[in-house]
C-alpha cells in the first residue's frame, strides 16, 4: 500500500491509499480513477520521478501529477499559484506620481537581469516602498517609462509623438533594458537629419541677418559660406572663426573688427572691403584679393594678420597702418602703394614679394625675408636699422 497526493492548481492536497500491484501503467490508471485526473507520472517527495514500480515500497507517499513539473508542497504550504504567483500576479506601480497596472511576468519575464526584474522577481526582495494605495512607489518620469512598459509587454518599441527618444534611452540605461537600449539608438540615430555641408548661400544669409537685432553678437563660427556672395553687406563684429569662405565675394563688405581666426579666405575677392580692427591670425587668404582694403582704424585698433597665409595675395593699394602681419608669409604677393608705415613684419615672409610704391616708415622688418622683393620707388625710404633676411 502507498498514499497518493495529487497537487492541483489551488494547492489543495488531495490523498488517497491505494494497493500497489501489476506495471506502472496500472498504477496511474488506479491512480487516475481514484483522483478523478489523467496521471500522467509520479514523484516521490523529494522530487525524484518514478519510472519504474519496482522503485516504489511499502507505505510510501507519492504525489501524482497531470503533466506538471513537481512542486514541493513542504514550501509553507503554498500551492502552485503561490509559488509562481510571484511572476504573475498583479501590481500597481506609482511612477513619478502616475499609476500603471501590470504583472510580475511583464516586468520579469522579457529582461530577467535587468533592474526591473531584480526589484519584482521574488515579492519584498528589495524591500520596495508602497504609497497609501499599495502601488510601489518609483520615482522616475512617467512618460519615459511608458514605452518601456510596453516594450516589455508586447516587444515593440512605441513612442508617442513629443515624447523625446534621448528621454527614454536615459530610462532604458537606468532601468537596465539592454534589448531596448539596441533598439533606441538606432530609433535616434534614424530621426537625426542627414549632415547638410552644403554652402550658406547670400539669401539664406541676408534672411539671417535681418532677422537678428544689430546689437547682438552673431556667431558664424566653422560655417560653410563657400562661393557666397556677400559682397557690399554689414558683417561688422560676426565672429567667423574657422568659417569656410573660400572664393567668397567680400567685394565692399564692412568687416570691421570681424573675427576671421583661422578661417578660409582662400581664393576670395575683399577689394575695397573695410577691415578695420579686423583679426586674422592664422588665416588662409592664399590667392585671395584685397586690392585698395582699409586696415587702418582712426582710433588706434589695428588690424591683426599675424601667422596668416597671404601667398600670392593682390593688395595694392591698401591702407594698412600699423598692421599687424608679424610671421606672415606673403610670398609673392603684390603690395604696391600699400600704405605700411608702422607696420609690424618682423619674421614675416616677404620673398618675391612687390612692395613697390609702399611707405615703410617705422615698419619693423627684423627677421623678415625679403629674398627677391621688390622696394623701387617706395614713397619713405626704408631705413634697415633692424636686420633683415
């Protein structure tokens, strides 16, 4: 003789003594037919099963089942349900003061090593707060923890509009939602319009200017102004550092005390341009135009080209008092009847270079290099107090 249990759905135990006799098969038809079920296999109660009646001895317990992994019933006395009711059973969460209804398997189930996962796989593990309503409490933003809420009910990624994506990425990296956080850059990456390197053309330009006050300081920095035309325009104080204006026209353009650092005024055309307290250390004006340019300020500013490329540059006839062009190379450029009294090219290089015409006056030449230049019918004589090259 041995008791039988079986363990239904709602842990209820359900015993009775039969005799044991004939093959395993007879057993789970008696078995069957005393319990009212289809029994499919036997354990004993340590979970062991039993596949062959000659394991079974006298006034042994053993416990039937339908097809159902075995169950401890030694576990406080909790069934089934109880047991795996942990990843199943229903729960409000209070997310940043919204509520949302969902299972323990929706928060377990799809990303079991997450945070998630960790706070709600086994009830009271971390000690979870509850507001006077029951929810757990979760203090994090409501509408970035929608869409993953319902990534891991139904694995779709679903965002409303407005909602930000970097939003719910920062929710996905907290939360731990590694599948998720896949699927987000992506998503951002797709939503980010394609580079634009295309140049700003005059209308665009012109549009921008009139729609900022004239006090304000604008920044042009790093901009592709490449083949513009923006010649004759009021682009006083913009700063243009390392803005692109290769063959740009700047023809009679105010550039006073504009900012051109490092920028590129390769192949540009600036004749008449005012440049006045200009900067434009380090430039690239390499074949570019500046033919009859007004560097000299009336109140003192003095325009700074130190470290600039002029190679081949075209400035005849531009006044130029006390211009800085300190280790400049203006290799083969034209600088007659420029107006360079004061001027500082100590270290600059001036071969080949036409100064024809100029007034050098208190120029300071020290270190330049003049190999080749040119000085025939200067306006001042150039006294060569200071060592050349």
């Amino acid at each position: 003789f041995l008791g039988l249990f079986l363990l239904t759905a709602s842990s209820s135990l359900l015993p009775q003594v039969v005799a044991v006799y004939g093959t395993l098969s007879d057993l789970l038809s008696v078995a069957s037919n005393k319990l009212g079920i289809k029994a499919t296999s036997f354990y004993n109660g340590k979970g062991g099963l039993i596949d062959d009646i000659a394991l079974i001895r006298d006034d042994d317990v053993l416990f039937v089942c339908e097809g159902e992994p075995f169950i401890d019933p030694q576990t406080d006395g909790r069934a089934q349900e109880e047991l795996t009711g942990s990843h199943t059973d229903w729960l409000t969460l209070n997310v940043g003061g919204r509520y949302f209804t969902t299972t323990r398997s929706t928060l377990v189930n799809k990303e079991p090593d997450s945070m998630l996962a960790h706070m709600f796989k086994d009830k009271d593990a971390w000690g979870n707060k509850q507001d006077p309503r029951g929810a757990f409490l979760i203090d994090r933003s409501p509408e970035y923890f929608e869409p993953i809420l319902n990534y891991l009910r139904h694995g779709q990624l679903i965002v409303n509009d407005g909602i930000n994506l970097l939003g719910v990425l920062e929710e996905a990296r907290f939360f731990g939602i590694d599948s998720l956080i896949e699927h987000l850059e992506v998503a951002i990456k797709n939503s980010q319009p394609a580079e634009d390197h295309s140049p700003i053309s005059r209308k665009e330009f012109v549009r921008f200017l009139l729609a900022t006050p004239t006090k304000s300081e604008l920044r042009c920095q790093g901009l592709n102004f490449s083949g513009a035309d923006l010649s004759r325009l009021d682009l006083r104080y913009i700063n243009f550092k390392m803005a692109n204006l290769s063959r740009c026209n700047l023809a009679h353009a105010n550039l006073c005390c504009a900012n051109l650092e490092r920028a590129d005024l390769s192949g540009s055309v600036l004749d008449c341009a005012n440049l006045q307290g200009v900067k434009m250390l380090c430039s690239n004006a390499e074949g570019a135009s500046l033919k009859g340019c007004n560097f000299e300020d009336p109140s003192g500013l003095k325009a700074n080209l130190e470290g600039a490329n002029l190679k081949g540059v075209d400035m005849e006839g531009s006044q130029m008092t006390g211009i800085n062009l300190r280790v400049a190379t203006l290799k083969n450029a034209k600088l007659k009847n420029c107006n360079l009294r004061g001027a500082t090219l100590a270290g600059t290089d001036l071969e080949n270079c036409d100064l024809s015409g100029c007034d050098l006056q208190e120029a300071n030449l020290r270190g330049s290099n003049v190999k080749g230049a040119i000085f025939e019918e200067m306006l001042t004589p150039l006294h060569m107090s200071q060592s050349v090259r």
